[in-house]
C-alpha cells in the first residue's frame, strides 16, 4: 500500500525548515516497509498564503491520505482546515500555532509544535546570568534591540515578550531602542541590525532575535559595526543551527536555544500516520489517556512505538506536543509537556527526567538530552 502525504512549507529559504523537510522526509522513508510505502510531495509557499491555499487544494484534489501544512499565516488556519474537513484529509499543523478556537473546528487537526515562550525566557535567562547581567556598556539599564521574525505569528510575540520578561522579573532595568521585524530572513535581520547600531550606537547592550538565521545577519552587522560580541554587546538566537552554536562555542554570539528539527518532524510524522490509520489524536481519541484538557490539540501519541524507555531516552528537545503519550502493551506512557520550541520535559510514568542548561560546548551523547540553553561558558 502506498499513502500519499502532502506537505506545505511556508518557505523553502528558510533555515530551520529546510533541515525541518529534509528531517521530515527523511523519517517517513525510515518508516517504509514491504508492503507500505509513502509517497511524500513537499511544495514551497514561497511565504505566499494565496500560493500555499491553491496548493492545498491541488494535493486535496489529486486525494492524498494526509496533509502536514507549516502555515504562512496562522490565521488562515480555518480556511484550510474547512477545505480539508470537506476533503475529509486530516492535517498535522507544524511549527506556527494556529489559534485555540481553529483548532477546536475539527477532530481530524492537530499542532506539532512547542511552546514559543520558554525559549523566550532562555534567551533572556542567558543575558540575566552573565557577570553584569547584560548591561555592556554600564549604565545601569540593558538598552536592547528586539528583532522579530512575523509579529503576526504567536511564537514571534512570544519569544519577544517572554525574552525581556525574564529580565524584568528578575529586577534588571530594561529600555527597548528598537523593534522592527525581520521575517526570520538572514539578510533582513543584517539590515535591521545595521540600522539600529548605526543610530543607536554605543547604547546598544544587547541584540535579541527571534531566530539563528536573523541573529547570523545581526552578527555581521555587528562586526562591520566594530562591535565585538561578549566585550561590549550581546547577541542572542533561537535554533541552535550548527553554524550559531559553533559561534556560541567560540564566543561570536552569546547565546542560542535549541529548536530541534528532528523531534518536531517525526512527531508531525507519527501524528499523520496515527491519521492515516484511523486513529484519532488529543480529545478525541481515548479518554483515559492523559489528555491536557487546556491544549488538547496539540495532544500527538507516538503511533505503533512499544519502546518507551529507549525512546525516553532518545528524545531531543522541540519534540513539540503538549503531551506525547506513548500507548503501548506494557501501558508505559511517555507525557512530553510542551514547555518551550525547543525545550521538552520528559516524564515517564513518575519518573520526571532532570533538566539541564548548556552554556557552551557540545552537548554530551552519553546523556538522554532535555532542557537546553546553550551559551558561551561552562553546562551546570
């Protein structure tokens, strides 16, 4: 038998989605067998709703078995969820939220995802344990600039909001310079920094950017600007891509928080497959498992998984569900609490798995990984 998944990216230049399809599809090829195959179209939006809408109803058209759609916008998600509801074709949304009443319209829609505003709070948590907590040039207040990816989209406002909450709560004076968005572009987030630092100058104690790719443009603006990151500015991303956490080892970026690909693509691709198979996901599958009645669309269970302790183990951060029960004959349940895009609590049975930061370094193989901040300096 062979299934045929369509999947829409809101934009194929994106960093962290292209290792986020290229993991996606690599996954789904893992799962093949003998006799099931899957055949998987992945289309480009080119960060174009009208675009992505028409491709929707191209795949909904030519009768795939199910979709999994990264949104241009989220707030387009009832369009499509109403066409796919029609279409009867469930879809797994990945990556950007779409609001709780969207989610609500169907029992055949769920969210991969995690939650944006824990890795808000590391971001802001990095620059609140440095030595003068931020403030570079001593002034007594971290002047920042904010630079967001779409200020439409819930993990943008979030990560904005909860990085600076961070240092708000914990009594540090914070005044905000500039805040423009940078739509997750490399180039934009270098054109915006150049901006800021050209008018703003020496105030500047931090940069924050909702993701690695704007952060890596800020970073060459920095550098043309003669600023020197750690001695007197402070730069912060979200993705942890391998290019920014090699800076983060040798000091060019102060910080980064680990989005990871791997874990949110296989549990978007468990969570089709679980469709595909006639099974339901979150509040409408079986009400004796442990269901998060606050987030039950973004409940996504492991399909056909009996290895709950090896795959305890083997989890990574950004496995993207509010809880990821693992039902397999030993009734062993593996609950993933969505605390942060990229950050996972792992709890099996009672047993809550520890967390931990990373400040520098790689992160150790010999570990199960959980919780991870990584920044320049010393793991805790």
């Amino acid at each position: 038998t062979t299934y045929n998944i369509g999947v829409c990216i809101y934009k194929f230049d994106d960093n962290f989605m292209t290792l986020y399809r290229q993991e996606l599809e690599s996954y789904f090829k893992s799962l093949e067998t003998d006799t099931v195959k899957y055949n998987v179209t992945i289309v480009d939006g080119k960060g174009d709703m009208a675009e992505q809408t028409n491709q929707v109803d191209t795949f909904l058209a030519q009768g795939v078995d199910a979709l999994i759609v990264n949104l241009v916008q989220s707030s387009s998600a009832a369009t499509i969820t109403e066409k796919c509801k029609s279409a009867d074709v469930p879809v797994v949304y990945i990556n950007r939220e779409p609001a709780a009443e969207d989610m609500a319209a169907w029992d055949k829609i769920c969210y991969v995802g995690a939650d944006a505003r824990q890795s808000g709070t590391y971001q802001g948590e990095i620059v609140r344990d440095l030595p003068n907590k931020g403030d570079a040039n001593g002034d007594g207040v971290v002047s920042y600039v904010m630079i967001m990816g779409d200020p439409e989209n819930v993990d943008a406002q979030y990560r904005t909001e909860f990085s600076i909450k961070a240092l708000t709560d914990a009594g540090i004076q914070v005044e905000e310079l500039f805040n423009q968005r940078g739509d997750w572009d490399q180039a934009r987030g270098q054109e915006l920094a150049a901006t800021a630092l050209s008018q703003f100058g020496d105030k500047i104690d931090v940069i924050f950017c909702n993701n690695d790719a704007m952060a890596l443009g800020a970073a060459q603006a920095i550098e043309a600007a003669g600023r020197v990151v750690g001695e007197n500015i402070y730069l912060l991303g979200v993705d942890a891509l391998d290019e920014c956490v090699e800076m983060v080892n040798a000091g060019t970026m102060t910080g980064t928080v680990l989005n990871d690909h791997v874990g949110q693509s296989h549990a978007a691709v468990d969570a089709a497959i679980k469709y595909i198979n006639g099974e339901l996901i979150g509040s409408a599958a079986d009400a004796e498992g442990p269901v998060q009645p606050e987030h039950p669309h973004a409940v996504v269970p492991v399909a056909g998984r009996d290895d709950a302790e090896e795959r305890l183990g083997a989890l990574r951060l950004g496995q993207g569900a509010a809880r990821f029960p693992h039902q397999g004959a030993d009734a062993a349940v593996i609950a993933l609490f969505r605390l942060g895009n990229g950050t996972v609590m792992g709890q099996h049975l009672e047993a809550i798995q520890p967390q931990r930061r990373l400040k520098g370094g790689k992160i150790p193989a010999e570990k199960p990984p959980e919780h991870r901040k990584i920044r320049h300096g010393k793991m805790e």
